[in-house]
C-alpha cells in the first residue's frame, strides 16, 4: 500500500522558499502549515501539508487539502481516548484529497492498541522527542510504516532500527545553519567554510547518505516478524 518514489525514504521540509528550493534539488519535497502557503506558491506540488496543532482548525485545514491536494498531511494529534474516532473520521475526509494521511497518537495507554484502532490505510505518527513536545508511547509499539515528525536528524535514523520509517520531516538543520553549524553525518558542528546556503546544503546532503542504505521495502515486507 505505501510506496515510494524512489525507493528512499520520502524526506519533507517546512521552511522558507530559499530552504525549499535547495532541499528540492536534493530529492526533497515541500511542505507549508495549512495558515501559511506563502512559500509553497511557486512549487508545482505540495509535498506535506502540516497543521497548527496548538490551535487546530479541521474546517480550515480541509478547504486548504482541497485546494492544493497535497502528497501527505496529518490529522490533529489523538491527545485523549475518546478523540480517536473523530480524528479517524477526519482522517477520512482528508484521504479525498490527500495520497496519504497521518495519524499521531499521543496516549500512552493507546500502545498496545495502535493497529487495532487505528485503520491500516493510515501512516502512523511518530513525534520525536524535541523542547516542543513529543510522543509518550515507546518507539517500539510502532509496528507499521510511520511517519516521523521533526527531531534531530541523527535520532530520526536511530528510530529506524525500532519501527519501519516511511517518511519524515526535518526542519532542525536550518536552525543550526543560521548559526554556522551542520549536520555532518553524526552530529551538529561548526562548518568549516560558513555561509548559511552551504550549512543547509551539506546538511541535507548527510541526511540522505544517512538513509541510503535504508530499505523501507524490506522492512515492510518482514515487519510482522522483525517487528512483532
């Protein structure tokens, strides 16, 4: 059911048009917060349509998946139990306009109840641990193809050896340019040239010879004995 493009995991970016015209030329596809698309304009496609979860509006969120018709978005995180069916019957409706949706449990006594509850024909999402928040069921109970959300790009590959990565978003690496630093395979650290464009760049360049070798087919393919 969930395939890629190329063979790689699907990367996306939320950020500006500079970012996402850099990201693009390196395979990566862009994304927007359905309340801002300023950036998205000039892009033929939108990769991934995020959400603002503080203060999320389904009506808003929909009228924008029907105009743009994005490859990905995500439906508001399931915070308590009893949001799971309306979110899956959100979920529903974006499906109509979107190839894949997201569903992002945050309950952590949901674990043990992830493929039950929630229907097959939806991405799980994967909160990665940030100042900003994260998702309170162990990384384990992931069984399926999952989507992750932001964190350090070193920790998103780590995940990969616990659940099966289908996609991703990052945004962490142009934080750290804006300071002269890059991710360099490993870990964030000074570039040794500068300049805010070759920190975005040698850093994206790292992030995808870290999934090179990742074979989401694979995984998929063996998930229920690998992942059991």
């Amino acid at each position: 059911m969930f395939k890629h493009r190329n063979g790689s995991v699907i990367k996306f970016v939320t950020h500006s048009k500079r970012v996402l015209a850099i990201a693009a030329g390196y395979g990566w596809l862009p994304g927007a917060r359905y309340t801002n698309l300023r950036d998205i304009r000039t892009f033929e496609e939108v990769g991934f349509l995020d959400i603002d979860w503080k203060n999320y509006d389904f009506k808003r969120h929909l009228e924008v998946a029907k105009t743009i018709r994005p490859f990905m978005t995500v439906a508001k995180d399931v915070e308590s139990r009893d949001e799971i069916g309306k979110t899956i019957d959100q979920a529903w409706e974006l499906s109509l306009y979107s190839e894949y949706v997201v569903i992002v449990p945050k309950v952590a006594s949901l674990a043990s109840e992830l493929n039950r509850l929630i229907p097959e024909d939806f991405l799980l999402g994967y909160s990665v641990g940030t100042n900003y928040g994260g998702t309170p069921i162990p990384a384990g109970a992931f069984k399926r193809p999952v989507h992750l959300l932001g964190g350090r790009p070193d920790v998103q590959r780590k995940l990969a050896s616990i659940m099966p990565v289908f996609s991703l978003d990052c945004n962490r690496f142009t934080i750290d340019a804006g300071y002269g630093d890059y991710f360099d395979g490993e870990r964030f650290r000074p570039h040794p040239v500068g300049g805010y464009d070759r920190c975005v760049i040698d850093s994206i360049k790292n992030i995808n010879d870290l999934w090179d070798s990742y074979d989401f087919s694979e995984v998929q393919k063996n998930g229920k004995e690998r992942y059991k």
